[in-house]
C-alpha cells in the first residue's frame, strides 16, 4: 500500500472515529446495533428529546452510518455500515459487558 492510499484509508478511519466520539451518536448506535428502532423508541431508549436525537441521526446518515425508512409518520433507522457495527461490538465489550473489571 502507498502513502496515498494509507491516507485515504487513515482519513476514513479518523471519520469514522469522530462519529463516534460523540456519546449520544454512540449510545443510537448501540440500541442500533440490535435491530432496527423508531425515532421514538430511540427518544425513550435515551431518555433524550427528540430534537436532539434527530440531529445526532442526522450526523450518522450523512456519515453513511445508518440507514432510514419511512413507514406511515414514523421513521424507523438502522446501523447499515458492518465496520461501525463491528466497532460498537468491540466497544460493547470492552465497557458494557457486565463481566468487566
């Protein structure tokens, strides 16, 4: 692999690593990670307001992450890029998993 190449892969990871760095956009993609949600039930999963949800959904679809589908008025999401997915898991184990020390 050449210079340019690892550049451009570096600078994906990096941007793949800032949309996670935020706890709220990483929080929607945990609940994400087991299935489809609704934006309401990621408002109640989070406890957060929907306004606020909304914009972290946003950064995550513009960032190619999640995937959206209308349904009716509900918008349901879904964790669609494997390498975030494969990330929350690493993540997931490393500090949610109850058997952590």
């Amino acid at each position: 692999m050449d210079a340019e190449e690892l550049l451009g892969r570096a600078q994906d990871a990096s941007n793949l690593m800032k949309a996670l760095a935020h706890e709220g956009r990483l929080m929607i993609l945990c609940h994400l990670s087991s299935g489809e949600k609704s934006v309401t039930e990621l408002e109640n999963l989070l406890e957060s307001r929907q306004a606020a949800v909304s914009q972290q959904l946003a950064r995550l679809r513009l960032e190619g992450l999640v995937s959206a589908r209308r349904d009716g008025k509900a918008i349901y999401y879904t964790l669609s890029d494997p390498r975030a997915r494969r990330l929350v898991e690493v993540i997931y184990d490393m500090f949610c998993n109850s058997e952590r020390r």
